[in-house]
C-alpha cells in the first residue's frame, strides 16, 4: 500500500520540476520562477566579469589600444573642458583617414558617457556592457511572455544569445561598437508586432528611436543590417510596403547627425589605398557550420586570397548542442510548418535568407557594397548575426511547442541533460578568450594619452553638424507628434 505523503511529496516534485517547462505553472510559483531569471541574469554577469578579468587585465590590444581607449580619453576630455570635440590628433584611432572626430560613423556619442570625468574609461566600458547585456535582457524577457517559453527555453535562448562565440570575440578584441547586438530582441519584438498587429506611426517611432541609439554607439553596422532586414521584408509583405519605407527613412533621419558627418569622409575612405576594401563573408557554408561547433582560439586566422583575417570575423561558437537546436527547431521545424502547418513567421523567411546569404563569400562585395550607402560592410560575414538572432528566436519558440506537446518525463530529462554540454561550450569559449589569455597573442597599440583635440576652423564640417542635428531634431519632433495624433484620433474613434 502507498502511503499517502510520499504521494503528496511525489505529486509536489513533480509540480515543481514542471514548473520549468510549462510557462502557465508559473502562476502557481511566482516568486520561484522571477528568483530563476534573476539567478540566471546574475550567472550571466559573471560570464562577463570573467571574460574580462574582472579588469585587472589592461586593455591594451588591438582595438582596444588603436581605437577605442583614446575616443573615449578625448571624449572624457571635452566633457572635462566644456568644449565639442570637433578635430583631434589621433592617427590610428580616426583609421589614418581625418581629423574631424563625427566623421567616423562608429565613434561612440551615447547619453551615458557623460559620467565619464567621473570614472576610469575601463570600468565605464565594463559597466556601459552590463547595461546593453540588460536591455538585451529585457528584449528576450518580453519575448518570452509573448510566447509563453518555459524556463528552459528561454535559457536555451538567453545562453545562445547572450554567450556565443560571435559577441564574445568581437567584444574582447576591442569591438565595443558591437552594442548594437544586444538590440536585435527589440528589434525583433518590433518585427513581430507589425506582423501580428500591423504598422503605425507609433511603429515607427519605436523603429526609429531603436535606430537613432544604436547610431549613438557606434552600431552603425548593426543599423544597416536591420535596415536592409526591414527592406528585405518588404518583398514579403508588399502591401505594407509603404510603412516599411517609412519607418527606414524615419530611421535614417532620426540619426542624421551621426550619419550626415560621414559623407564628408567618402572621398579619404575610398582612396585609402586598399584599407577599407571588401574582405570576405564566410568563404562557404562549410566554413559557417564549422564556426558554429569548432572551438578556435584568438590566434587562428582565415585565410582570404592573400590575405588573413582575425578569427573573431568568423567566430560564432555555439557548440553541438547549440547547432543542433538551430538547426532542429529553428530550421527544420520553422520550414515544416510551412507546409502543412500555421505557417509561422512566414514572411520573415525571405528576410532572413538573403541577409544570410550576403554574409556568405563574395556576394554581398559583387552587389551592395558597390553601392556607396553601403560600402562600409567590409567584411559581410558580420551580419549573419542578425538572422542568427531571428533562428534562435524562433528555435526556441518551436521547441516550447514541442515542450506542450512532449509532456513525457524522458524527453523532458534529457532536455534538462542537453543544458549541461552546451553551458560548459559555450563557458569553455570564454576560457579560450578571456583577455587575460589573449593579452600578448595580439599586438599592443598606441596609448590613450596619444589622443589630443585640435579643433580648428572648419566651416563645411560645422555646417553638416549643424544640418544633422536640425534634421535628427525635426524628425524626432515629428514623428511623436504623429504617434500622439495617432492616438488620440484611434481613441475618439473608439
């Protein structure tokens, strides 16, 4: 005969182990699921404090050194003086090409470095990641209460997105530019929400202030990408095209005065005697697939013609498990369901295709980069990390359909199992590349003190400047006024 409380006990673990598979359980456990997320956000944390050291590792390599570490020593500069740095004498970290500081499209103006008089440039960049980390975050919180993902799929999604070889490699290296990566989840909720709400100016304000902060940091070519995503999807939904084009050129002119400036620098860039010429995308989809599931470390290299590139252009490291989820739920599952099924995200398949066929070899360098709006994707293997976000989203919302319909303990045990090898990938990249072990591997560059502001008379520039801000200014004016009217005239009619 059972007793009856080791029934009861059996039927509590139970509740419990379901709790994290079964999104509507959660309302019986509240507090238990938010400790969860809040546990997992914390673990994530300290990812990141160890990738870097904790800072006690100076970072003083490669881009780090040339680039970043003296537009943040001017930055705090001006701020110090009360002065706009308009010129500096800084070769390396303006690319050899200028003089005029705004000219670059990937110098960081974001709203929080003006805390920098007041902190030292690392913690600031240390403590501007973590920010970026949490708003990616929130994104992939919202999303999974749109979708109602279990526990165990969004850790599935948290862990690939937030801890893959790609944002890890490019962040060590120096490409703190790579903030607009933790902006894709928002980017997506946008996507989503046009697809199942339809567009409005309220739409695109969101589309264009989401562009105008990534234009802040630097996130130039996360702008494009997410650009050419949206103009992409307009051949899918082509009676929306019209909110489409709107919500790209709202976009484009809300960061006019990050984005104006560069045109002064078109000339210098293209004859830079081969400096800023086209690179490479993966050179085959072999050589993607291997990135997804070989661990590399700092010093490999691809070799394109003659010419070598630093693995961190091709890193996306995500492991066996990892591919295997991509490729079983994000890919398979979302194709099935075309045929015969609801036909989900159906019109994002065109998008996501031809981004991530113009980061595979040549093609994007025979066609978009030929075109001048576009020519600052040097090497196109970059972007497949745009739909690489998209297939994660959408791996994990399959596999939760998969989690309602499998409701067996076995498979539900080994997808307790299956978090085991690809947590401990994806934390072994992070072994690999800490900085403390690249620290010497990579060529240390110039110092921060090297970087100075020499601004002189320069009547052209300013008047760009000046032109940029107006047009960000009356664009953002704008197009609030047409989403408060929006809103208003929907809630009389209502």
């Amino acid at each position: 005969m059972i007793d009856p409380v080791d029934k009861s006990r059996d039927g509590s673990l139970s509740r419990i182990f379901n709790l994290f598979f079964d999104y509507g359980q959660e309302a019986k456990f509240p507090a238990a699921s938010w400790i969860f997320i809040i546990l997992v956000y914390l673990a994530g944390v300290l990812v990141w404090g160890n990738l870097f050291n904790w800072l006690q590792t100076p970072l003083d390599f490669h881009d780090w050194g040339s680039i970043n570490f003296p537009r943040y020593e001017v930055v705090r500069n001006a701020l110090h003086d009360g002065v706009l740095p308009l010129h500096i004498e800084c070769e390396k970290c303006l690319h050899g090409v200028t003089d005029r500081f705004f000219v670059l499209p990937d110098v960081v103006t974001t709203p929080q470095m003006m805390v920098l008089p007041w902190i030292d440039i690392g913690k600031f960049i240390f403590l501007d990641l973590l920010l970026q980390y949490t708003i990616a975050t929130a994104g992939l919180l919202y999303i999974r209460r749109k979708f109602k993902l279990s526990l165990v799929a969004y850790l599935f999604l948290f862990s690939l997105f937030n801890f893959n070889g790609y944002i890890q490699a490019h962040y060590v290296i120096g490409h703190i530019t790579w903030a607009g990566y933790f902006l894709f989840p928002w980017f997506f909720i946008l996507i989503f929400h046009f697809l199942d709400h339809g567009a409005s100016y309220l739409w695109v304000a969101g589309m264009a202030f989401l562009s105008l902060y990534a234009i802040l940091a630097g996130s130039q070519h996360h702008f494009t990408w997410m650009m050419l995503f949206l103009a992409f999807l307009a051949l899918s939904c082509w009676q929306n095209k019209k909110w489409i084009l709107t919500a790209i050129l709202f976009s484009g002119f809300a960061g006019a005065v990050r984005l104006l400036p560069p045109l002064l620098g078109i000339g210098a860039f293209t004859s830079s005697l081969g400096k800023f010429d086209f690179r490479s995308g993966y050179p085959s989809l072999g050589d993607f697939t291997s990135a997804l599931v070989v661990l590399r470390p700092v010093t490999y290299v691809v070799r394109i013609t003659s010419e070598k590139l630093g693995y961190w252009e091709f890193d996306y490291f995500i492991g066996i498990v990892g591919a295997c989820f991509l490729l079983f739920f994000g890919v398979f599952f979302w194709l099935r369901d075309q045929w015969g099924g609801q036909r989900r995200f159906s019109p994002l398949l065109v998008p996501t295709g031809l981004v991530f066929l113009l980061s595979i070899g040549n093609l994007y360098g025979y066609t978009l980069y030929r075109i001048p709006l576009f020519a600052s994707e040097r090497v196109s293997a970059r972007m497949v990390s745009l739909p690489l976000t998209l297939l994660m989203i959408v791996a994990a919302v399959y596999f939760q359909e998969f989690l309602d319909i499998r409701k067996d303990g076995i498979f539900r045990w080994l997808a307790v199992f299956s978090l085991i090898p690809l947590l401990n990938d994806l934390y072994m990249h992070v072994n690999f590349w800490r900085v403390n072990e690249i620290n010497g591997l990579l060529d240390v560059e110039v110092k921060s003190t090297q970087a100075v502001i020499a601004n002189h008379v320069d009547p052209l520039y300013l008047q760009v400047l000046t032109v940029g801000l107006a047009l960000t200014l009356i664009t953002l004016v704008l197009i609030v006024v047409l989403s408060v009217r929006e809103r208003w005239t929907i809630n009389r009619l209502s």
